[in-house]
C-alpha cells in the first residue's frame, strides 16, 4: 500500500467513525479502550496512525475538522426538522 492510499485508508476510517445515522460499533482491536464502527480501529487510534502519516499537527487539525462538520450537519438536521 502507498502512503496516499494509507492516508486516504485512515481518512476514510476518521470519517466512519463519526456516522450521522445510527451504527454499529464494537471495541477496538487496537486499543481495547474505545469502540470502533464495524469492530475496526477507534477513531483515536486511527489519528494516532495518521499522525504517524502526515506529522502531529496536520492530524489533528484534519480530524478536529471533521468532527466540526459532522456537528454541522447535526445542526443542520435539527433546523430542518424544526427544533431549535
């Protein structure tokens, strides 16, 4: 596997962690702390394996984004549906 595709493996596995419906989530192999959707890596180990990837910095910003965007869109949903 490249480094783009591990980076883009870890991303992809960022943004399953936070779903906007309703999943499945089981302990983390990795860690055995935290729940991971699907049974796979928690969203902390997998910023952990990113950090590794891209350096510290730039990690944590992209996952602190899409965390940002996920609340967004909670927010959006609610306004759609009518509370406040």
């Amino acid at each position: 596997m490249t480094k783009y595709e591990r980076v883009a493996e870890l991303q992809h596995i960022l943004w399953r962690n936070l779903p906007k419906y309703p999943s499945t989530f089981a302990t983390c192999p990795r860690c055995g702390e935290h729940a991971g959707r699907g049974g796979g890596l928690c969203f902390t180990c997998a910023q952990a394996e990113l950090r590794k990837e891209i350096g510290k910095s730039l990690a944590d910003e992209y996952a602190r984004r899409i965390q940002w965007v996920r609340e967004l869109e909670k927010e959006i949903d609610e306004k759609i549906q009518g509370n406040p």
